[in-house]
C-alpha cells in the first residue's frame, strides 16, 4: 500500500511540472493551466475581494456622455418619438411605407432651420442689412485677393469700384435686361455697406479685421450669409419675370423668361469683368447651374399652381413628409417652404466650396452633367466639328497657294 501511494506521487509530480514528461502531459498540463487562469479572472471579477474596495471589483453603469448632438436629438426627437413614427393602423404596424409623421413635429424641427434661413429672428431691415454687409465683405476680399495676385499697383478708387462689381453685380445689371432701374441705384443701403467693408478689408489698423475676416470660423459665417442674399435675388428674379411675362401655348405659365433671369442674375458681374470668352471657357459657369436649378425649383413649386410639373413636385414632396398636403397646409405655405430648400442647398455648396473643405471645383451636379454628356456623346461630336474648322480652313489656303502659282 506504502509503495503504491510512493509511485502515484511520483508521477504526479512529473506530469505537474511543465518540463517533465511526455508531449500529451505537457499539453494535458497547459490546458489545465490556461483553465486555472480563466477561472481565477472570472473570480476576480465576479466576488468580492477583501483586499480591493467594493467599486473596484463591482462594474457600475456607466453614465452616457452628454454632448451637443445629443442635447439636440433629446430636445427635438425623444419626446415626439411615439407621435412621429405612429402608423395609421394597427393593421398597418411595421411597414413604413405607411408610417405617419406628426405635423406638429415637423413644424419643431423646421422652425428653427428657417428662423436662420429666412433670418425670421430679426427684423426684415436688419436682417437685410446683415446679408448685404457679409455679400460686401466676400467681394472686398475676392477684390483684394484679385489685387494682390496681380502684382501691380492700383489706386483706391480702383480696389471699390472692383468690390462693387464683385459683390452686386448682378443687381448692377440684371435689372438693365427687363427695363428696369439698377437695385444699387435703387437701394440707399448697398452703397454705405460697400464702402464700409472696402475700407475694414483694405485700410484697418494694421490689417486687424482682414486678419480675423479670413479665418474658417468668420469664413464660414459670411459665406452663409452671402448665400443668403443670392438665394434671396433667385426668388426676387423668378417673381419679377413670372409678373412680367405672359404663359405661352405650351405650358398654363410663363417659364423660360422667370428662370433665364434669374440665372443671369449671378453671371452678370463676371460677364462684365472677365468678358465672354473667359467666363464660358470651361463650360457652364457654376453660377449658372446653381441659378438654373434653384430658380427652376423655387419656380414651378411655387408659382405653378395648374400645370403637371408644379402638381408633381408638391405631391411628391407631400408623400415624403406623411401624405399629400400635410408639409405645405400644415406647417408652412409653398413659397416658404421653397425658400427654405434653395437657401439651404446654397448655404450648403457654398461652405462646401471653401477651400477649406472640398474646393471651389466642387460641384454637386458633376456626375449628373457627364453622365448626359456621356449618354448624348457631347465631347465626341465636339471633336469632330473641330476636325471640320481645321478642313474648311484648309481649303482657302490651297485656293490661294494655286492662284499664286498661275500668276506666276
């Protein structure tokens, strides 16, 4: 018996130690270790230790970190989570095609995107006055951009008539097209307002405000409120010209006329600066496109009340909010509502355009543009009308080589 309890010891002690025995013993022996270790940390977290304080053994819940995103998502969302997202039936319960936004809600959240939009939270002059000072203040520094990459000298009168130009000049000449009188001319406010951001841009105490105008933060402020001011010249325009025209046999409303002078409208300053040829040498203009679109948007939302395309969109963007009429009738009037999508769309390009963020190359309808361009083979029928230029001036020049060598 002695002998037997001896042997078993022994070999007890050889499989325990890791340098001892057999391959399977070794094994056998670091999985038992790896198992001792996993059941020691499950301990450790799971009892009480007399040699730890209890809130370091114990997990305590975690409190959610409180930030501005959130604050907004409780202030706007999680109270009206139920009432937002309710569908029409219970019979209905799981399909969102049939959920069922609370107007009420809508009318929240978009309160306070057009109280900045539309700038309802000041007065109709102040907020004027606020858009024309920032549309001001981008043209001086365009202008003195312009100015120093030039390298040559100028004179004061010179660098202001430039940030005129830069700033208004389609309200300089866009009315001209209609007959009527200049907005500038018009206006008792545009002209103080350039002069004052001329001189802050280029005559401030040592450089103080064209130092801090040109930081992101100040960047990004007056290019939103210069979108601002552009997005309230396409509604200005497309209403002018839908008073002054007349609806042809095609359509119950007048469309070309509203739309093209609106979209002038952003064009007529760089025509008159850079002329023709450079302003179109790369395609349509950015100026252009935006004006097209947003004009056309704000016009057949707004203005066609009869015809297939104004009914279209507003029951199209009625379906998307809950049902037909539900935005327009019970949160905001059509005209309204356009503003606020031209406005934000401009703000938003714009801040994008910065140099800052994507660039002034950046442009939202690229891929639109070249897949029709690609579609209609555009470029490829551009090449071949240059290849004809090259034959037909060509030929003049045999013609003449032959008449030389007749008379000779």
């Amino acid at each position: 018996m002695r002998l037997r309890l001896r042997l078993l010891s022994v070999v007890f002690r050889e499989t325990s130690s890791p340098k001892v025995g057999t391959f399977r013993e070794r094994e056998t022996f670091d999985s038992a270790s790896k198992s001792l270790v996993a059941a020691r940390r499950k301990k450790n977290h799971t009892f009480l230790s007399t040699r730890r304080p209890l809130s370091s053994v114990v997990t305590l819940p975690r409190k959610p970190k409180i930030g501005i995103l959130s604050l907004l998502r409780e202030r706007f969302y999680a109270a009206k989570v139920p009432t937002l997202l309710a569908p029409h039936s219970s019979s209905q319960t799981g399909t969102l095609k049939h959920l069922k936004m609370d107007p009420n809600t809508i009318q929240t959240a978009l309160s306070y995107l057009s109280s900045f939009l539309t700038l309802s939270f000041v007065s109709a002059s102040t907020g004027n006055l606020l858009q024309c000072f920032f549309m001001a203040l981008q043209g001086a520094t365009t202008a003195r951009k312009t100015l120093a990459s030039r390298k040559k000298p100028f004179t004061w009168f010179k660098a202001l008539a430039l940030t005129s130009i830069l700033s208004f000049g389609g309200a300089w000449f866009a009315p001209l097209l209609v007959g009527k009188p200049s907005k500038m001319l018009a206006s008792e406010v545009n002209a103080p307002v350039i002069v004052l951001a001329f001189y802050l841009l280029f005559y401030s105490p040592m450089d103080t405000f064209y130092k801090i105008s040109t930081t992101l933060p100040f960047t990004i402020v007056t290019t939103a409120f210069a979108q601002l001011f552009r997005a309230g010249g396409v509604v200005a325009f497309v209403n002018l010209g839908n008073s002054m025209f007349s609806a042809g046999d095609i359509y119950p409303i007048p469309v070309i006329g509203p739309i093209l002078l609106a979209s002038m409208l952003g064009n007529m300053g760089a025509l008159f600066l850079k002329g023709y040829e450079e302003h179109t040498k790369n395609g349509m203009p950015w100026a252009f496109q935006n004006g097209l679109w947003c004009a056309s948007f704000y016009h057949f939302f707004t203005n066609d009340e009869v015809g297939p395309i104004g009914i279209g969109l507003r029951t199209y963007l009625g379906a998307l909010f809950g049902g037909e009429g539900v935005l327009m009738k019970n949160v905001m009037d059509d005209e309204n509502f356009a503003k606020i999508i031209i406005s934000g769309f401009m703000v938003l390009v714009g801040v994008l355009q910065l140099p800052a963020f994507f660039g002034p190359s950046f442009n939202p309808f690229n891929p639109l543009s070249k897949f029709v361009v690609a579609i209609l083979g555009i470029e490829d029928r551009n090449a071949r009308i240059i290849n004809e230029g090259d034959r037909v001036v060509s030929v003049p020049s045999t013609k003449s080589k032959k008449k030389k060598s007749k008379a000779e």
